[in-house]
C-alpha cells in the first residue's frame, strides 16, 4: 500500500503485480526505495550510470523503471495519483543530479542521470 493513494489506486496496483509476475507489495517497495534515494545525503548520492542487473533490489533505477511501467497500466485516476506523488521524489532526484553526456539518449531519463 502506498500511502496518498486511494484505495482504488491501490487496488490496481495489487492487481498489476501478480500480473507482471511480481510479488504483492513491489511496488510500494519500489516507491519507498525511490523516495530514499531522493533524500540520501547529498555525499551518499550514487551515480545512476551504472549498469546493475535486471533484479528490482539490484539497482537503483530499476526501482524508477518499475514505477514508470506501474503509471502506465492504471487507468487515468489512479496514474494521475500515483504521479503525483512519485513526482515530488523525481524532482529532487533532478536537482541533485547532472544529465550525463554519454548516456543513450534513448533511455528513460533517470538512467542518463550522475550524481554532483
């Protein structure tokens, strides 16, 4: 359960997860993760351009890409919601972090992020 969600909202979210294969409570995992990293220390902040593994827990913006691929299989209501407040969390991650130059262009823009 996500809090500042509806419950609609997360009634979605519970039926998305074993959809994808993914155990109950996944996603709120994924957005608590995502607002951890957001408030790190400004020293603990790691650079987003490393590669990781494919596993949730194994890396950092893999936590975002879950996020981002929840957002969009809710319906308009509970994606507007669930935005809402991952958007908090992505601004701060923003303001904190460089665009890195040798980054794919083509990926999602919290993978082309580097600590400052």
């Amino acid at each position: 359960m996500i809090r500042g969600l509806s419950a609609s909202a997360n009634r979605q979210i519970a039926v998305f997860e074993p959809s994808r294969g993914l155990s109950p409570g996944e996603v709120a995992y994924a957005f608590r993760r995502w607002n951890a990293i957001a408030r790190r220390p400004l020293a603990d902040v790691d650079p987003f351009y490393e590669t990781g593994g494919t596993d949730l827990r194994s890396g950092d913006y893999h936590v975002r890409t879950l996020l981002e691929g929840t957002l969009h299989t809710l319906r308009s209501k509970a994606r507007r919601e669930l935005s809402t407040v991952i958007d908090s969390a992505d601004e701060r991650i923003l303001r904190r972090t460089l665009n890195n130059p040798f980054a794919d262009p083509h990926l999602p823009w919290w993978m082309r992020r580097i600590g400052v």
